[in-house]
C-alpha cells in the first residue's frame, strides 16, 4: 500500500486535545490521526452494505439493531 500525504488546518484547542489522547495512547499524534481515519473509511463500509428498503415503515419497525441504544434510567 502506498502512503500519501494530506496536510490540514485545525484550531489549537483540537490539535492539544488530539495531543493529549496520542499521549495516553502512547501513539504519535500522527498514528492517532491516520487511526481515526481508518477506523471511519472502515466504519463507514460496513454502513453501506446494511440492508436498505424503499419502505419507511419497515425501516421504522424492522428489530435489526441499529446505533446505540438509550439507557432507561429506573425510577424507583
């Protein structure tokens, strides 16, 4: 595979933040980087090949999991 090279403009406040997340990953701000984009394209794959309908209401009442689900919080 060949590696090419994007460069972007980010606000320093993100750039710390990313920072900080490389160091607790023991990664370089650069591996974390390339990390978070690879596991998006991925993620993103598996997105397209749900099953997909023309009908809303199958798509509203069909049981396949999808996303997370809310915690119910108990009242006692």
């Amino acid at each position: 595979m060949s590696k090419s090279s994007i460069t972007l403009d980010i606000d320093s406040e993100v750039k710390k933040a990313l920072e900080k997340r490389a160091n607790k990953e023991m990664m370089t701000l650069r591996e974390l980087i390339s990390d978070i984009l690879r596991r998006s394209v991925l993620s993103s794959k598996l997105k397209v090949s749900e099953k997909k309908t023309d009908d809303a209401f199958i798509n509203i009442f069909s049981k396949s999991r999808r996303g997370r689900k809310n915690k119910v919080k108990k009242i006692n």
